[in-house]
C-alpha cells in the first residue's frame, strides 16, 4: 500500500456503514491508476548446460558426458553431407548412451547432437550441444527371399514385390528337378514369361532369387518352389542376318519372314556393353542409329525379330564392327573416295592410298565449319603411304588457320597442323597447290624387339610432285602427334613406359600415356620432325631418393623416361647443386629436341671441346636460353632459382604454351613468395607464371630463394611440373 494509505489505515476509527462507503467511493476516485502485477514464480527455473564430448562410436551408438540434474535427454541424428536429420529419440534413465541403430540402417556418414532436457520447473532444456564427429556407416545386408511364385499354364510367373535389385528366375524340370535355365529381370519386376525357356513339352516350376547391388545387398536365396504346371515351348522366330552398320550410321538387315517389327540393340565393341536400343518397325531392312552413336568409338549391333505371341526371336549374332569418328568441324573421308594399291614384293607388302580430290575438294568448299579432315584407312597394313593433294590441304588452312590434317591407320594415327605443312612448302619456295602431301607409315621389324614394348613406327614425310619427285621433310617447326597402340600394357604401367626416339641408340621423346575407353593402352608421341618411335619400359629408383621425399615421383619419373640420370653409383643426390649447361641438357631431352651438333656456337665460353656445346647451342636456337651479355653464358656457374624458373618459362612457350598473365595477376602471385628478396626484374613474370600453372609449388615455393643455388630436387620437380602442364607426360 501507498504512504497514505497507511495513514488512513492508522487513523481508522468507527464509522456507519453510509459514510464508510461514501469514504471508500473517494478514495476509489482520486486514488491513481496501477497496473496489475505480473504474476511471479518465487523462484526461477535455470536453464541445463549442453552435453560435451559428443561421440558416435563405431557400433553405431552415441556417447556424451552427463550434465547435472538432467531429467533425459534428446538425441538427434543428422545426414553429414546435407544437415537433414534422420531422427530423434529422448533418453529417460539417467544414461550417458543410446543404440541408433534403428536410425543408422542406410549407408551414409552422419553426425548427432544431444540437449539435456530440463523438468519444465527448476530446469529448462538445454541448447544442442556442438555437432559430434561424422561416422560413415556401410552396411550389407543380405535379402530375404521372394515370396511364393505362381505359375500358370500359359508360362506366365507372378509374385508380390518385396525389396530387390533385380530377380534371377529359374526354371526347373519338375519331375527331374534339372535346371533348364535362367532370365535376369528388371528391378522390381513381379511377372515374367518363362515360355522362351521351355525346351520341350513337360512339367515344370519355378524360383526366384533377389538380386542385390553388391555394395549392401547380399543376393537372397531361392524363393519356395512354384506349383508345377505342363508347359509346351514356344514357336520362335528366326533371327535376323547379314547385320551391317554402314559410314552413316544407318544398320542393316535381311527381313524375317512373320515379323512384328525389330529391336536393335547398339553395343561399344571395345567393352561390349550396350549403347542402347531402337524399335524398327515392321517389314524394314535398316535403321538410323545416329542417334545412339554420338561419340569417336567402335561399335556394332545385334538385332531381336519382334513376334506375337512371345514368339519373338533370340538376339542375332553380332555384326562387324566398324569405327567411328564423330567430332565438331570434323570432315571424314568416305570410304569410297579413297583409291587404295598395293604392292607385294618377296621382301613386303606395300600399300598406297590417296584421296579423291574433286568430290572432297567440293564438300569442304560447301561447308566452312569443317577445320579438319580425317583420312581413316582401313587396310591392314604394315607399310602404307597416304597421299592427300595440297589444294585440299589448302582448302582446309581457308576453312581455318587452325586446320588439322589427321591420318589413322591400324599401326598409328598422326596429327598434322595444316598451316605447318603450308610452311614447309613456301620455305622450299613450292607452291602447295601442285603437290601432293604424302604420309609414310612404316613398321621397321615383323615382331616386336625385346627391348621394346611396341614394334618401332617410322614416320616420314614429303611433299610429291605431278613427275613423283618427293621433297623429304625431316624438321618441323611446330609439334606433330603420332598416337600409336601399346599391345598388352596395362594401366599399372603408365608410369614406367616411356617414348623414344631411336637414333643409334635412342633419345626421349615427349609421351603421353593413356588408357581408352576399350581398356587398351596407347601413347601419344610429341615432336617437330619426323623420325622412327617406339615405347620403353623402364622403371628406376635412388636409395637416396627416400619414399617421403617431394620430388621422389618427380625423380623417378623423369629418369625412367632417361630426361635426366643418376650417379655411377646408383645415387641421385637430390640436394647437389646444377649448373647452367646441366639445366640446358635436362630441358633439351625433356621437350625431346634433336641435337645440331653442327651449330656455331653463340657464346665464347661454350667451345666444342666441352661436353655441353652442343646442346647449349641447341638450347640457344630455340630460344631456350640467353646469355648474360657480352657474349658470355656461364655455362659452369650454379643455375639459380630465378634462371632456372626463367628457363622453364621459356620450355613452355617451346611447348606451344600460350598462357599470359596481367600485370594484377603477376603482383598477386608474387606477393605470396615468403621471400621475395634478390628478384630480377627480368624474372618476374617467369616466376608468376610458375606459381600459377603449380610448377613451383610446396617445397620448391616455400623454400625459393632467387639467388640461391637450386639444387637437382627442385629441377626434377619443376621440369616434371612443366611437363604435366603442356600435357607432354603422366
């Protein structure tokens, strides 16, 4: 009560009920107005602390620490990847642990949080605790079997769905219990017809076994047998014959007399799976089926005559494949305007191809998108030359500056850009148009030597004229690819299989090994010139070189394909220093540069009687390398960090690398460098360009240094690194 309510309580004194009211109405008007109290609990209720020390363990329960006068708690369980949860489950009896494994019954990784949840009057609940660590759960659970097949006396077999990845339906011979035979069938299928599979007229029943997917489903076994009911097998149709695809993807067929159409099923000939299928319609003979071929592979068909009736043919038998080269701007020549002969002699089999000029010369007239044409021989030779006339070489360059001429054959397939042929002819002072390119492919041995994994290929190449007069071109100055087969190599390989040139002995070419998608190994040879190819098979290692090392996969990689060597004593040394003409060695063998030991050497210091002129000499006319004025190059000095990033800057470009940075970008690479100290202005945009492509990377980053000395660690890596960047190695 208020100050003067108090007084009046305390002046209170007897009076008549009319004037106690009267007294009571005043006060109730000029008394003033209070709000109504709120009402509160005499004491607070205090909200619980969060669980710690949240685990999922590996038996699929969840653990935390208890917290003080929780009444439970709350376990949530959430999908990692997404942060959807799974489920909830509340824990009354004081436990610090809970089974989830009603909540883990799918493969996934998962995390969980638990609150401890108050009483609702002294405790409230508390907040989530933190997120547990992830448990990825893999389970493999094996199926039960399908319910009871029922079996009618048309053959045809149903039964309930149950969980499945497909059935394996079996027929048995009721009386003998003898397998007839078996149908894989579609997920989640709940009927079948068995009347392909009836051999003979007689009593038969049926099983069904669950398939699983292998990764968490185990098969099931056999379902109970089905009732047992007499069958008579089915009147099929025949199968089609003389399958054919044809240069424009249509397939092709004789017609089954009693046809309800067909089904054409597309295979990749290198993995025989199926592409996909088409339904031809009845009474045809052929089919596109460009719309399943629409990609560069082998191919081949087979084909079901379509009946009533489940009358209905077993597949055909394959037919041949045939390759296919299906790419954007791609010109291939037909089959037909290509002119083969070939010549048997005692000693070989010679076969030459050349291109009909006309008909082609107007395809690639009327369509300009076409920037490359391809010449795809499909004789089986081992000796060949293929001839295609400068006015078409000609036509393509209008078409596109960037134009490729491609020849494939069985033994390899070369690239040839259009422009350099273009080159060769006006450095000779020729006129392209009157000539003819001709392509010689030739394998050097009828088996394949031990020392090789492939039977040498020699290329060669030369511009003809209209009285046979050849014009040989043994330089280049771009790079040509020759793609050759592996037979019998494996993808476990790629790292010991090298390409070689082969001189008197052999020098190191720039390969590329790859796997395709018929699982067979081939390999890209890179160089500018033309010369004979085969693949090595090398592997080396350095008991110096120890397994933790970061330039260990560089090392070992570079010195099988013989780019750089060890020591006499088996030793790498992979912190010895390099010196200029060392470098110069290692950049010549790793872009594959065939050595003019005939050159004048550009510097006073590098004479013809040291070791290294001419490959520095090399090195100097393909701009590799620069001298440091005044005629000098050093050639014995120690390769500092910066030279050595400058010099493989330049081994890019030699590479036909094309990629420039903007000053921005050279000033926010090097800002990164921890030590940027001793730079020369010439190396800066070397070394940004090195940071960007990761030639310079962990180690050879962190620990760079622009004056110091590098040592051979830091060369492998960087010119392993360079390598991979131009594509011109694993």
């Amino acid at each position: 009560m208020g100050t003067g309510q108090k007084r009046i309580w305390r002046n209170w004194i007897p009076m008549k009920p009319k004037k106690l009211s009267a007294l009571l109405a005043a006060l109730l008007v000029t008394a003033p107005v209070m709000p109504l109290a709120t009402t509160e609990s005499a004491f607070a209720a205090t909200k619980l602390t969060a669980p710690t020390d949240v685990l999922l363990q590996p038996d699929r329960t969840v653990t935390w620490k208890t917290v003080a006068n929780a009444s439970g708690y709350s376990v949530k369980v959430y999908e990692a990847v997404t942060d959807k949860l799974i489920g909830e489950r509340n824990v009354y009896n004081g436990t610090a642990k809970y089974a989830l494994n009603d909540l883990l019954m799918q493969n996934g990784t998962y995390y969980a949080r638990v609150t401890a949840l108050g009483n609702s009057f002294t405790y409230t609940n508390s907040a989530e605790s933190a997120r547990s660590n992830t448990l990825t759960v893999s389970i493999k659970m094996t199926l039960p079997a399908p319910a009871q097949p029922t079996l009618t006396s048309e053959g045809l077999v149903t039964w309930p769905t149950g969980t499945n990845n497909g059935y394996l339906l079996s027929v048995y011979h009721a009386p003998s219990n003898t397998l007839v035979g078996s149908r894989l069938l579609n997920k989640d299928s709940t009927s079948a017809d068995i009347s392909p599979l009836i051999p003979a007229l007689g009593n038969y029943y049926v099983k069904l076994l669950a398939k699983g997917d292998a990764a968490t489903m185990e098969d099931s076994a056999e379902s109970n047998a089905s009732n047992a009911v007499e069958l008579k097998p089915a009147l099929r149709l025949t199968a089609p014959t003389t399958l054919a695809l044809t240069e424009k993807r249509i397939a092709t067929w004789n017609g089954v007399e009693g046809n309800n159409g067909y089904r054409i099923s597309v295979y990749s000939a290198g993995i025989n799976a199926i592409v996909g299928f088409l339904q031809a319609p009845k009474d045809s003979t052929q089919v596109d089926v460009s719309s399943l071929i629409r990609s560069t592979g082998n191919y081949y068909i087979r084909i079901q005559t379509l009946g009533a009736n489940n009358s209905s043919s077993e597949d055909s038998a394959s037919s041949a494949s045939i390759q296919y080269f299906i790419e954007d701007n791609l010109y291939v020549v037909p089959q037909d305007k290509l002119t083969a002969t070939t010549v048997t002699t005692d000693y070989a089999v010679h076969t030459d191809l050349q291109v009909e000029r006309d008909t082609v010369l107007a395809e690639l007239v009327a369509d300009k998108s076409f920037t490359s044409m391809l010449v795809p021989v499909k004789v089986d030779s081992s000796d060949l030359s293929v001839q295609v006339q400068g006015q078409l070489a000609l036509q393509l360059l209008s078409n596109s500056s960037s134009a490729k001429l491609r020849i494939h054959t069985s033994i390899g397939e070369l690239t040839l850009p259009v422009q350099e042929i273009a080159d060769m002819a006006h450095a000779r002072s020729l006129n392209l148009a009157d000539y003819t390119v001709q392509v010689d492919l030739k394998q050097t041995a009828a088996a394949r030597p031990s020392e090789y994994e492939t039977i040498p290929l020699q290329l060669s190449l030369s511009l003809v004229d209209k009285n046979k007069q050849a014009v040989s071109i043994v330089d280049s100055k771009s790079y040509l690819t020759l793609t050759i087969p592996v037979p019998g190599a494996k993808s476990s390989d790629l790292k010991t299989l090298s390409g070689v040139r082969l001189t008197d002995t052999f020098e190191p070419v720039p390969t590329l090994f790859r796997q395709n998608a018929d699982g067979n190994i081939s390999a890209s040879f890179r160089y500018r010139g033309t010369a004979t190819f085969a693949v090595k098979k090398k592997q080396i290692g350095f008991p110096d070189v120890l397994s933790g090392h970061y330039a260990k996969e560089s090392i070992e990689s570079l010195a099988a394909k013989s780019v750089i060597q060890g020591f006499e004593d088996n030793t790498f040394r992979p912190q010895a220093t390099v010196t200029r003409a060392q470098f110069a060695a290692m950049l010549v063998k790793a872009l594959g540069i065939k050595e003019d030991t005939s050159a004048v050497s550009a510097f006073t210091d590098v004479t013809t009687d040291k070791w290294y002129s001419s490959v520095v000499n090399t090195a100097y006319q393909a701009q590799l390398l620069s001298g440091r004025g005044g005629g000098i190059f050093a050639p014995e000095d120690l390769i500092t960090a910066q030279e050595m990033a400058t010099m493989v800057t330049t081994a890019l470009r030699y590479a036909e690398f094309t990629k420039t940075l903007s000053s921005e970008q050279q000033t926010e690479h090097l800002m990164q460098l921890p030590n940027s100290d001793g730079l020369f202005a010439y190396a800066l945009a070397p070394i940004a360009l090195c940071i960007e492509e990761n030639i310079l990377t962990g180690p050879t980053f962190n620990t760079f240094n622009a004056t110091k000395p590098a040592d051979r660690a830091m060369a492998a890596d960087m010119l392993y690194r360079m390598l991979k960047t131009v594509k011109f190695i694993n």
